[in-house]
C-alpha cells in the first residue's frame, strides 16, 4: 500500500492514507507530501478525494471504508490500482508462494543499474524505508504479484514469473486445486506473445507449466538444475554469505554472484534474469547487474555483530521458508550454533503447518518460540504456537516457549556464544528483537 501511495505521489497525486501507527514508511511518505494519519477515523477521508484504496487486510467495518461508502466514493483494491499504474508500461510480474519480494528487488535493482529506470513496486524495503517503490522514466514496470487473495488476477504483463506453487493462506484456499487453478487464471493473463518463466525445479510450478503448455501463444521458458530447464543452472558455490552462480544460457556459460546465501537465493536470481532477457536485455549485461543487488530488508538481513554473534533477521514463515534460510544459514555459520528466534504468524497457517514449521526448525541448534502473531486473525481456540513446539521437539529440537518479546533478548543474549549466529524468524514484529538482542550482547 505505501509503495501505491509514494508511486501516486510521484505522478503529481494528493495522496492521503492512515496507518496503525508511526513509521518511517509514514515518514517517507510525509517528505513526499502525502498525509498521513496514524489511527483510523472517519474525518481522515479528505472532502475531496476522487476515491479510497484499500487491501485485502482492511475489514469491512473500518471506519474510512464506511464514511467513503456513506458518500459514494468508489472503492478500489489494491491490486486494481496497482494495475492501472502498470497501464502504458511493458509489465514483468513475479508470482510465487515463496520468494516473490526478493526476485522483483532483483529485478529493480539490476535494470535500474543498466540505466533502463524502471517503475517497480515490491512488497518490501530494498535497503532504506520507502524504497519499496518507484516511479521511473523507463517502459518497464516491475510488481510483485500476490497470490494470497487472487489479486494477481488482476495483471496484464507482457512476462510473468512464477517461482514456485504450494499450499498457503488457508484462508483463501482449501485444497491446491484451487491454488493451481487461481495461477492458471494469472498466467491467462499474460499479454498474447509474452513469457511465462517457470522454475521446473518446484514440482508445483513444473505441474503449473505442463497445465499451461498447450497455449500456442505464449512462450514458456523453464529455468532450474535439470537437464531440460532452458535456463539451467550449471552450478551454486557457497562463498560465505554469498555464492557464486553460473547458468548456460542460449549455449553461452555465464557467472555471477548473489549477495545472499542459499539455494533458493541463487535460483531466484536465475529467474530474474530469464524475466530480463525475455525483456530484450542483454544476457551479459544482466547477469552483470544482479551482482549489484545487495538484499532486502527482512531477508536474511544482517543486522548487526557483537561479541562474535550475529544477528540476523528473516521474514521466512512458511515451512519450506524456514527450511531454506536455514539450510543457508547452517551453511554460513562455519563452527558456531545457529539459534533461531520464531514467531508463527496466522492462526490458520499455524493450524495446517504448524507440525511442518516444527519439523523445519529442528535444524537450528537451539529455538525460542513465541507466540502466534496474529496479523488480520481472530484466535482459533486450541491453535496456539504448542502445535509448532511439540513437532520441533518431537523432532529433537532444543526448544525454549517464550510468551513475551519483552523476555527474549535477555534470554537469548544469555544463550549466545562467540560465533553463534542468531536469527529472528517470522513475518511479525519479532523483527524489532534483532537491535534488542544485540544491545543486550553489548
């Protein structure tokens, strides 16, 4: 949503918006002359607003929602205004349950480095609050494309991306039929003449391709490490926190470096440069450039080092998530334990995953758990975050529950080793622990 409002802003809009609280996503878009309200109030829809936007999370009694339908303003979701700012550009959207944030950063950062100045809008900060979002002068538009309320269904681009495809937002869907079936609707949309780019890898999205592949008017590129991917990769170093990828590309063997760690890092790069070149881009050039991206924010992001303990923060809340960043991170961590911070978030994620998310964690030396983050949910009686402790320890995890954030940097600073590493897991506010811990540490 902030992202939508700084575009906006951009091109010349009065912007007005509320959020829950102070932010420096709202001081970022108050230097670009939006106001913001903090809180919710009827009095906050501005006399002569032309509409309210709204996403998904928003519920049908906000008092805003209701004042604009009271005095008949239209009321647009999110991923319709998204796509009305996409209008006139050659659209590129990334789809996935996994891994979308990062591959449309990728993409934004490595075209803005080759000049070409594309509009983008992620579903995260890149490096500073507020670049989460831009409005270029280029042809290209890069948006994450989020599956979790069909919203991706609204896009028209001329490539797409589909990284992987599994079972989440139980709230929204009850069996991977319906998943499947809500990415085919997203892969109809593409443009006729434009690219579907596929990681083959992911048994999910190599059934989403073999469901697609009788469309005569869509190209379908598979990228991955089997011998049929189009673009295979040939190779991942591990180089510390960073590896080292080759791909075979058109024949041609090329290799660069990605700046954060693990397997599904380096394939998500890989996509992105089969997005580019689908694009026009030269190969080369953007392979070159995705050595630029630094990362961002919330994944596997380092947040500091004291004592010889890392801290690091990481949005994974999904078991395959979790598993990944750790399998990187075990990977990175040399001699020194790894212990994990995790917060489950959703009570209805918790409630069908919750034995996975326990089962994931059981490859850290040591886990907290706090409890559920419940986001947009109201609880569910009997699904609390013992469903993921009682499978991280069935599983001979170390666990320690801690029912308090306000407990944990004491707890874990009294854990942690010179050369442990330390990571905060989850998409809550567990995020705010990682300066806590390391100013206990200190």
């Amino acid at each position: 949503m902030s992202g939508l409002a700084k575009i906006l802003a951009l091109r010349g809009a009065a912007v007005s918006g509320s959020d829950a609280k102070e932010s420096t996503v709202v001081l970022a878009l108050k230097q670009l002359g939006a106001e913001v309200f903090v809180g919710h109030a009827a009095e906050h829809v501005p006399a002569g607003a032309s509409c309210i936007v709204v996403s998904s999370a928003i519920r049908a009694d906000n008092p805003e929602l209701v004042a604009a339908g009271e005095r008949g303003l239209p009321v647009i979701h999110r991923a319709d205004a998204l796509a009305a700012l996409m209008q006139g550009h050659r659209g590129l959207a990334v789809a996935g349950t996994h891994g979308k944030t990062t591959t449309t950063s990728m993409l934004a950062v490595s075209l803005t480095a080759l000049g070409l100045d594309p509009s983008f809008a992620i579903g995260g900060d890149l490096n500073e609050p507020g670049s989460n979002a831009h409005h270029g002068t280029g042809e290209i538009f890069v948006a994450e494309a989020d599956e979790s309320d069909r919203s991706f269904q609204k896009y028209s681009p001329e490539v797409a991306v589909v990284l992987n495809v599994e079972l989440d937002h139980h709230a929204n869907y009850a069996s991977m039929d319906e998943i499947y079936e809500s990415f085919e609707a997203f892969v109809a949309r593409i443009v006729p003449g434009g690219t579907l780019v596929v990681d083959t890898d992911h048994a999910g999205a190599a059934e989403l391709a073999a469901r697609v592949a009788g469309r005569e008017d869509l190209t379908v590129v598979r990228v991955g490490e089997s011998e049929g991917a189009d673009v295979r990769i040939r190779s991942i170093a591990a180089r510390g926190m960073t590896s080292e990828v080759t791909v075979v590309l058109d024949g041609h063997e090329l290799t660069f470096t990605v700046s954060v760690p693990g397997r599904h890092y380096a394939h998500n790069a890989v996509a992105a440069l089969a997005a580019g070149v689908a694009l026009g881009v030269p190969a080369a050039e953007l392979a070159q450039a995705l050595s630029s991206y630094q990362g961002v924010r919330r994944r596997l992001q380092l947040k500091g080092e004291v004592r010889g303990v890392q801290v690091i923060d990481s949005y994974a809340h999904h078991p395959t998530e979790i598993a990944a960043d750790l399998e990187a991170i075990n990977a990175a961590s040399g001699d020194g334990r790894v212990l994990v911070v995790f917060q489950p978030h959703l009570f209805s994620r918790t409630q069908q995953l919750g034995a996975e998310m326990g089962e994931a964690l059981s490859h850290a030396d040591a886990v907290v758990v706090l409890d559920i983050y419940p986001a947009r949910e109201d609880p569910v009686p009997g699904v609390t975050s013992e469903l993921v402790i009682a499978a991280a320890r069935a599983h001979g995890a170390d666990v320690t529950p801690a029912h308090s954030l306000a407990d944990v940097p004491d707890l874990v600073a009294g854990m942690a080793k010179d050369g442990d590493l330390v990571l905060t897991m989850g998409a809550g506010d567990v995020t705010f622990l990682g300066p806590e811990i390391l100013a206990r540490l200190a």
